[in-house]
C-alpha cells in the first residue's frame, strides 16, 4: 500500500513521541511513511517533502516538532495539504510551552490543526478522522473504536460500586 500519511519530525529525538501516531496507523490499516525533516537544518529537504507530498499520494502530514517547532508551520505555508501538528516536549524546550504556540499561533491563510502538548495519538486520530469523512471502511473502523472507548469507561464504572 502506498502512504496516505506522512509522520515527520525535526529530529530523531522526536521518534518516541511520533511512534504514537505511526502505531495508531497501524491499527486501523492505514499507510504511512516516517521521516525526518527538519526546517532548520534540512530546509531544502523540508521544500521538497511538502511540495512532491500531494503527488505521491499524501493526503494528510502529522509534523512533530519541539522548541522552536517551525516544522508543520513551515509545511503547511507550502502545501495545500492538511497539516496536523504534533509539539514535543524536548530537552531545549520551555515545558514545552514554545513548542505548543510556535504550533498554535499560525497566521491567517496558513492553518495548522494543533494537539496537545506530546498528543501523537491525538494527531493521528484526527488524520483517521479526516480519511474517514471519504472512506467508509475507515469510519465503521471509528464507529467500533469509539465503542470501545465507552466499553472501557463501563467497565471503569462497573469496579467503583463494587
């Protein structure tokens, strides 16, 4: 199967967190690609990435950044693809609060849909989501996560009054 999804990270030290995502994916079947991509010390190669990403069958990007986290901001101001971005918590980053609103705080024309803080999982979620607004077998995928989501809750409810 070809990747409908691109995980990328400014650095290796953003794998852990990113892995999330990637294993989200393989739950629901989905293919995607991981790399990294840094805007910092690879802006050629980011370009390259956003621009040839719709080509190669891209439909979503999730970008995982940390400190600075120009990374899905820098993607989504040259693409006209979904950019979901993942800020990391990393070791030159102000509790992860300069990761968080360099994601957030994008200026008008160049949107870039935020998780929180460390949230992959979430990121990954949402890309499933958006695949499934147009793929049926994704969204009963959903249907039957979101029950198990509720079992789950039931089940944590059923051992408080016992």
């Amino acid at each position: 199967m070809n990747p409908v999804i691109g995980i990328v990270m400014g650095s290796s030290s953003d794998l852990q967190v990113m892995q999330q995502a990637a294993d989200v994916l393989k739950q629901f079947n989905i293919a995607f690609e991981i790399k990294i991509v840094s805007a910092h010390r690879t802006p050629a190669i980011m370009l390259d990435y956003a621009d040839q990403a719709f080509a190669r069958g891209i439909k979503i990007i999730i970008a995982g950044a940390g400190g600075a986290a120009h990374l899905p901001g820098m993607l989504a101001s040259v693409t006209t693809l979904p950019v979901i971005g993942v800020p990391v918590k990393s070791s030159n980053s102000i509790d992860g609060w300069d990761s968080v609103l360099s994601i957030l705080q994008m200026p008008n024309g160049v949107p870039v849909a935020t998780v929180a803080l460390n949230g992959a999982t979430n990121a990954a979620l949402l890309a499933v989501q958006i695949l499934g607004t147009s793929n049926l077998s994704i969204h009963e995928k959903l249907v039957q996560y979101k029950q198990q989501l509720k079992d789950k809750v039931k089940l944590m409810n059923e051992g408080l009054n016992g």
